[in-house]
C-alpha cells in the first residue's frame, strides 16, 4: 500500500480522526480537574552516620560500605508495620490503615549514598509534612530499639507543599490526546480492511481482477 493511499484512508474518516482525540483530552481533563482529588507530597532527609563520626578517627572504607548496606535495611524497616502502627497511634489517624500509609510511601537513596528521602503523599499538604517528619522521627527510634544502636539522623526535616504532584491535567491531557489519536487512527485502517464493498473502478480491478471496460457518469439532472 502507497503512502497516499494511507493518506486517503485517514482522509476518508477525517472526523473519527479528530473527535475522538478532543474527546478523550476533553473527559481527561475533566476527570483530572474535576474528579480526581489534589494529593501533595512532602519528604524528609536522613543520614546514616557512623559511630566514628562522634569521634576524631577517620572513617574507613568497610565503614562507609557498612552504612550503605544498613541504608537498604533501612528503606524496608521505614514501611514496616512496626513503623507505619506508631505513626497512625501517635499522630491520631482514623481514616488511615497501615497499608495506606505505607503505599503512600516511598522510600530512596540518593546515588548509592547513606542519605536516605523519605517521602509521604496525602490529600492534605499539612498532614503530608506531618506524616514524612513522624514517620522519619519514629523510623529513628525504632532502629534504636532494634539495633541497639544510633546511627541515623535528621537532615531536613518536610516543609507544607503548595502545588499537588497529583493528579497533573496536562500531562494526562496529552498522554490521552495521543492515545485517542492511535486509537481512531487504527480504527480507521480496521474499518477499511473490513469494507469489502465495491465502490470505484478501481476496486473492480483491485479486489475482482476484472478490466473495467467503460464508466457511466453521473448526471446531475435540474
């Protein structure tokens, strides 16, 4: 099949080509400023220090590949039920269970470092840096309790959001434009390989293998 033919088939079902992406651009950006609740995002930073570091001693090598090795148990002990059960009872939380607030956070390294981000995601942007700065304080004290040690401290602690991290209009707006776009455009070529009816000479000789001997044109009679 010749590009202009592909041309011609879109051409043919211009309307489904540009309705159905306005119409799904459309009911997402409904959806996502309408529909969808706001949800921000806050996070807070510690550090994994070593006991050197309350000394004057250098810290070795095996001392720095120690924390980072501690900063992966440390990412599963912060969504643990053990943590998530003390923040909800200290903060007073009804209206979230534990698997709530552990989806709703993440937990990361940055770039193979002992730094460990905590970030909490909620509907309230105060109650966000509330729950990343608890789940932060608690995660300190659990890993005294557990560990018998003290080797993680506060950096920076959460600061109220002012702009939601979701739901984000634009970027679904597009990403559903184009999806609607694929899809009509597909749709396009699927109904025009399922139309086997003969509509042109051209089709006579395409689809029937027959030599088209003569046309009888159409008159317009007034």
């Amino acid at each position: 099949m010749e590009l202009k033919q592909y041309f011609s088939i879109i051409y043919k079902r211009i309307w489904m080509v540009i309705a159905l992406p306005l119409m799904a651009a459309l009911a997402s950006g409904y959806v996502s400023l309408c529909v969808l609740d706001k949800v921000y995002e806050a996070d807070t930073t510690l550090y994994v220090i070593n006991k050197k570091a309350d000394s004057q001693s250098p810290i070795a090598y095996n001392d720095i590949m120690t924390g980072q090795y501690l900063v992966k148990d440390y990412r599963e002990l912060v969504k643990s039920r053990t943590v998530t059960s003390t923040v909800i009872q200290e903060l007073g939380i009804k209206d979230l269970t534990l698997e709530d607030l552990a989806s709703n956070i993440s937990v990361n390294s940055k770039n193979d470092t002992r730094i460990i981000e905590i970030k909490v995601q909620d509907k309230d942007p105060q109650r966000a840096a509330q729950l990343a700065d608890k789940v932060g304080e608690v995660f300190i004290n659990k890993v005294v309790d557990l560990m018998k040690v003290e080797n993680v401290s506060i950096v920076d602690r959460a600061q109220t959001s002012s702009e939601p991290v979701k739901p984000r209009p634009g970027v679904n707006i597009a990403v559903a434009f184009f999806a609607g776009l694929m899809a009509a455009v597909g749709i396009a070529f699927l109904m025009e390989y399922l139309d086997d009816t003969i509509k042109t000479s051209e089709d006579i000789e395409k689809y029937l293998d027959l030599t088209v001997l003569g046309t009888i044109p159409v008159f317009n009679i007034k």
